[in-house]
C-alpha cells in the first residue's frame, strides 16, 4: 500500500561520525 | 487447548519485528558471530542483508525514526568492526562486500523511488518503506560497500601478488622453447622454501577459488566483473615490473612462455564468461612487451613496427626492455645502441610521463550498479542455526 504522505528524510551522519557515536555494539559483553 | 497452525506465506508481510533491546544480539548473531565458513555457506546468498532489511522495514512501519537510525548505525559499525576483526580473510570480506551490497540494493528497490521500482512485481511494491526516505544513509553504506571492495582488493592481492613473479614469468611449462637457458644468465635460488614453487596453474587455481567464494556468496554478477579485472590488472603490472627489472626475463623464449601464460588467462575467462569485463585489455601492457621480446630488432622498418605496436608501453618501459634484451643463442645479437636511439627519437613526440615502473598499487573506480532481487521478502525463513529466535515474523 503506497503511502499517501511524502517520506521523512532520515540525516545520517557519515562513515566517521557514525563510528565515533559509540553505538551499544561497543558495549559488548566480551 | 490451542493448536499451532503455521501461518501461511501470503499472510506475512515480510518484516521481522524485534525489541529494542535485541538489537544488539540480532548484530552479535548475524553479524559479528556468524561464520561465513560455517553456518553462511547453507544460506540464500544475501540473506543476513535481507534479515536486517525486514528489522528495518518493521522499524519503519512503526513510523520509529530512533529505532530506524539505531539499527542502521549498529548494523554499519559492526560489518565495520567485524572486517576489523577478520578483514585478512577473503571469505569474510566477500561475504560481507555481498551483503552490504544485497542491502544497499534493497534500500533502493524497496524506497518508494520509482527508478528503482521498475522490475518489482505488484506485492514488492506494496512493501516499500512507508514512512521515512534512507537515501543519505544510502550514501553512507555505498561508501561502506567502496571501504569493503578496497579491503577485498588488498586481500586478494596479499594472497596473489606473491604467486605471480613465479607462476608468470619463472616457472617454464613450454618444454625445449628455452632448451638453451640466456647466456651468462644462473638460475636464481630461492631464500625462502616456498620461493619459486608457484605455477601458471596455481595462479589460475587461486583466480578460481576467488570467483567461486564470490559467486557462493551472491556476489552481484557487475561487482564480480570489477574484481577480476583488478585482479589482472595486478598480475600484469608486476609481471612486467619483474620484466622490467630482470634481465633474465628479457629473452626471447621468455616472450613465448608470456604470451602462452596470457592466453591462459585469457581461456580462464573465456571460461568464466567474463571476457567483456575489461580484465584482458589490462594485461595489453605485458602482451606488448612479450611481443617486444619476440619481434626482429634490427633495421629501421623493425623500429617502426615496434613504434606502431608498442602503444601501451612508455618509451622508458621499451628501452629497458631492448636494453635488457639478451640472445638465447648464437644465431641472434644485443640490440645496437643504434636502433635504440632510433626508437627513442621516434618516440621523443609521444606526451607521456617518463613513468617505467607501473603503479601495482592502483584501484579502478568500483561501482555498485543496482540489482534488484526478485525474492519475495515475505517467503523468507530464517534458519534455526542462525539464533535469530526472537525475531518474530510479521
């Protein structure tokens, strides 16, 4: 069912600044 | 007393709905602990991209802008982090190049863009995102696919570079051709034991082994094609940058035993229907020298012959060839310094740099042109040796 209201553009950081944003994955349990 | 009727497929919407707090186990699983050596090699190829895909798509369809960004960033850094972890592994690379390609594909295909939508059937259409537009993250995986396509690169060459100088231009298969070895020339001996023991046939042995991991893990078919030309562009920039360093490669003989190699090369991708990838034409600067090595190097109409055909050649890389140039035997000569200087002032007009080596360092430009699938995302089951138990499909 195609929406009936534009889409939400998501701004996404780049490659670097999403990998200096220490995501949950770095919080592993080891 | 309930009985557990499996839903049917037309049913399922081709999401997985997960909990906030299962994301981090739903990367640990089918990113930073899944085996493409192991469990990956029973899967539908692409099918850790399509599991994050349907994550994403149950995201969107709750209209959870957080949650969207949250699984995109995990799934980002921990493909980063796992080809930190295991980028010296071909298997692992490829494995991963294919997915974050598989899922750039379906950021398109199911992004609501009609250029994108062009091959899908009625119901993929009904199953593109509905709330939010990805096209900057988009950009972002795209730059993580060129970060893994370079990381691929490397790791090939770590494994072929060291085969290529034995396999291309010392080990001998033309039996009698050099029957008499280049005057004043020893054979080299080798300081590590596993030194000059690779083959033509290990080399295309390894070349297969590539193709074939790639193929396996649903490699689009355009990539694939990009890789192997790379891949013999490497072979021939170092097999002529040994030529052009070793005056024991410049004989006549070892012209015929190149070229015999080259059309090896050739037959391989003849075999792999890749012979329009571009791949053979990077070899053209090596096919020219071997023909150097072969033609007559004598009088004027020999220099000229040699002008017209050595294009892909600088004039640095044919003098040292012809400088290098030793006799097989008593009935041929040196190069006169004569004819060098002829070719050299026939070629002082030629715009070029007066670059001798090549740059085996070098990376085409990789694209990922779009692919979409036509697997129903709604068919899809995820396989119990996955973990994957608390995803729930909708």
């Amino acid at each position: 069912r195609p929406p009936s209201r534009p889409r939400v553009l998501l701004k996404a950081p780049t490659l670097a600044e999403m990998e200096e944003m220490n995501i949950s994955e770095e919080e592993e349990s080891p | 007393h309930p009985v557990n009727i499996p839903r049917r497929e037309k049913d399922f919407q081709g999401m997985l709905e997960y909990k906030k707090e299962d994301e981090l186990k739903l990367v640990k699983n089918l990113i930073l602990e899944l085996k493409p050596r192991g469990v990956a090699v029973n899967l539908i190829p692409g099918l850790p991209a399509y599991i994050l895909f349907m994550c994403l798509r149950h995201a969107d369809y709750l209209n959870d802008d957080q949650k969207v960004r949250t699984l995109l960033t995990s799934t980002i850094n921990s493909i980063k982090k796992i080809l930190k972890k295991r980028g010296d592994d071909f298997e692992t690379v490829s494995f991963w190049l294919s997915n974050t390609c598989r899922f750039l594909h379906c950021l398109k295909q199911y992004s609501g863009d009609p250029a994108f939508m062009k091959h899908n059937s009625q119901r993929q259409n009904e199953h593109s995102l509905s709330n939010f537009d990805l096209a900057e993250y988009r950009q972002v995986i795209s730059d993580l696919a060129i970060q893994i396509y370079q990381q691929l690169i490397k790791c090939m060459e770590n494994i072929l570079q060291p085969m290529i100088v034995s396999g291309m231009l010392e080990h001998e298969t033309i039996q009698g051709v050099s029957g008499v070895k280049p005057t004043g020339l020893r054979k080299r001996t080798s300081s590590i034991a596993d030194e000059g023991t690779d083959t033509l046939d290990s080399i295309l042995r390894q070349l297969s082994a590539f193709h074939s991991t790639m193929c396996q893990h649903g490699t689009d078919p355009e990539l694939i094609k990009q890789v192997v030309k790379q891949q013999f562009y490497i072979i021939g920039a170092v097999t002529l940058n040994n030529l052009l360093l070793r005056k024991d490669m410049c004989s006549w003989s070892k012209g015929m035993q190149i070229r015999y190699n080259v059309s090896q090369l050739e037959e391989w991708l003849r075999d792999k229907g890749l012979m329009t990838c571009g791949a053979k034409e990077t070899l053209e600067p090596l096919i020219q020298a071997a023909q150097l090595l072969q033609v007559k190097k004598k009088t004027d109409e020999d220099a000229e012959a040699i002008c017209s055909m050595c294009l892909a050649l600088t004039t640095a890389q044919i003098v040292k060839v012809l400088n290098l140039y030793t006799p097989v035997n008593e009935f041929e000569e040196r190069v006169s310094v004569a004819f060098i200087r002829t070719i050299q002032t026939r070629l002082r007009d030629r715009c070029e740099t007066p670059q001798l080596l090549m740059d085996t360092k070098m990376i085409y430009p990789v694209t990922f042109p779009f692919n979409p699938s036509s697997l129903a995302l709604e068919t899809i089951q995820i396989p119990t040796s996955l973990n994957l138990g608390f995803l729930t499909r909708v």
